[in-house]
C-alpha cells in the first residue's frame, strides 16, 4: 500500500494572508465598473441566447423541434385543411395549419436544438431577456408572445463582399424579374398594324 504524503506547507507561515491582502490592495486602488441596469440597458453581444421568437409563416407544423428537444418543452398543436386546386382540372391537396405553439420556459435549458434542427427558418434567437414572471406557469409562451419577440431578432451578418449569392435569393431575383417582365409587356400598348396588299400578304 503506498503510503500517504505528507500535507504540503507554505515555505513562510502566513504567506497565503500576505497574498490575499496583496489582491485586495490592487482592487481597492482600481477604480470599480458598476453596470447602471435597469437604467441603462446591457450592451449584448449580437448571438446573445435570450429568448426564442417564432416566424409562424414559415412553420409547417412538421414537428421536428418538439421531437428533438431534449426538455420536451415545446407544444404545437394543428389540424388539416383541404386547399382547392391551383389549376382545373387538378386535385385538392391537404396541408397542416399551425393552432397552438407555445414553449415553457421553466423547462428550457436554451440549447438552441430547436433552431439548428427547423428546416424552415421559423424559430430565432432573440437577445431579449427580460420575461421574467412571479408565477412560474406563467413562463409558458404562447405563439402570439413568441411572434413579438420576433421583432427583436438582430438581422443576420452581412455576407462576405466576394461571396457567392444564396441560390434562395437568386431564384426569388430571377421570379420576379420574370414577372417584372410579363407584366411590362401586358402593359405596353401595341404597336401599329403592319399594312397588308391585296391578296392577303404583308407588303
């Protein structure tokens, strides 16, 4: 059995005083930061973890953020509804309509599973974080508090100058500028006929 060593001692009795005191004399002759809050607001850093804001528009209701989140936090309700046919001729579809989706908070260890995980960029981080209550039930947000916390979501980094642009915005760029186009041509008055002779042929 090895035997047991024996309790390391500081070379001079009372040096670790010494050193305390030593820190405390270099505080107290630094001149002490003091954050005014609530009167003056923090300044967060742009991918702060406050709170997360829902952008219901793009929810499908897929489910795929309350399956994986760890705490099981996060509630969607939905029911379907059968849309007509774009075309005639065509067949009706069915599509899911977001009721219910709220997210407890008391719950929440803010992992941000649910955001990396949404194939749909409908939830974001906010830096808000001052939603505290007295009643802990009250800590269970529904979809319409999660929508104004969407506003506070910071707009994203700019792109590198020499990057490629995202194929999303292309394809958008180039729809409307079909559009653009379609609608200019319907608008512009037509031209002059062109005369014709006799037996029916342009001249």
């Amino acid at each position: 059995m090895a035997e047991s060593l024996p309790p390391t001692r500081s070379r001079f009795p009372g040096s670790g005083l010494a050193k305390g005191l030593a820190v405390t004399l270099r505080t107290m002759t630094k001149k002490s930061v003091t954050e005014q809050y609530p009167d003056v607001q923090p300044d967060l850093p742009p991918r702060t973890r406050g709170v997360i804001g829902l952008f219901e528009e793009n929810c499908t209701v897929c489910m795929l953020c309350a399956r994986e989140c760890p705490d099981w936090c996060i509630y969607i309700d939905s029911h379907k509804e059968t849309v007509p046919p774009a075309a005639p001729g065509g067949r009706e579809r069915s599509r899911n309509v977001l009721d219910r989706f709220a997210i407890d908070f008391a719950l929440c260890m803010y992992c941000g599973i649910c955001i990396e995980v949404c194939p749909f960029d409908a939830l974001f981080w906010s830096p808000e974080f001052e939603y505290a209550e007295t009643d802990i039930r009250d800590l269970t947000h529904e979809r319409d508090k999660l929508r104004e916390w969407m506003w506070t979501v910071p707009a994203p980094p700019a792109l590198d100058p020499g990057a490629e642009e995202p194929k999303e915005i292309a394809a958008a760029r180039k729809t409307a500028e079909k559009l653009a186009a379609t609608a200019e041509a319907e608008a512009a008055p037509p031209g002059p006929a062109e005369p014709t002779d006799p037996q029916g042929g342009v001249s």
